[in-house]
C-alpha cells in the first residue's frame, strides 16, 4: 500500500500524534491506533519504490494526524536514495 493511501486509510480514525524531543531523546506518543498508523506508514514507505521519501507534519501536510503539541513532524527515507549514487539525502 502506497504511504498516501495509508494516510488515506487513517484520515477518519482521529490520530493524533505527539513528536516531542526532551533530554536528547525523540518521544513519539499517541494511542494505540496512532502507533499502529506509523508503523503500517513505515511499512509503506519501505515497500513504494516511486519515491525514497514521505513526510508528515504538525503545520502542514498531514496536520489531521498530529495533537496540537506536536513540535516535530516526521521524515521517513529509505535509502539509497532514488536517483542518487551516495545514497542518502543531503541535509540543509
């Protein structure tokens, strides 16, 4: 199933995920069906090979999926990276 379809699947089960960083640690909170809908986009994204990443995030796509505390969004990328022989993404 392709990430978007995912997303697609979960839009009506009212997910709301928390992404918060403390004390150097990357907290991911949420219900049950909220982890559920990460990990089956994890998968997702492991499998499509159209496209190397996905995002989601808290102010803009995917903001249906986030409570309103989230601080981060979430960038998934398999690698190597489509099109490119290093295979990772440049960082800013």
């Amino acid at each position: 199933m392709k990430p978007d379809k995912v997303c697609k699947k979960y839009s009506d089960k009212k997910i709301k995920i928390k992404i918060y960083t403390e004390s150097g640690m990357v907290f991911i909170e949420g219900t049950s069906i909220s982890l559920e809908f990460i990990g089956k986009l994890f998968l997702a994204q492991s499998k499509f090979k159209e496209d190397c990443g996905f995002q989601i995030m808290p102010k803009g796509a995917g903001k249906i999926f986030f409570h309103n505390k989230s601080e981060r969004g979430l960038y998934i990328h398999r690698v190597p990276c489509k099109g490119n022989e290093t295979g990772t993404r440049k960082r800013k």
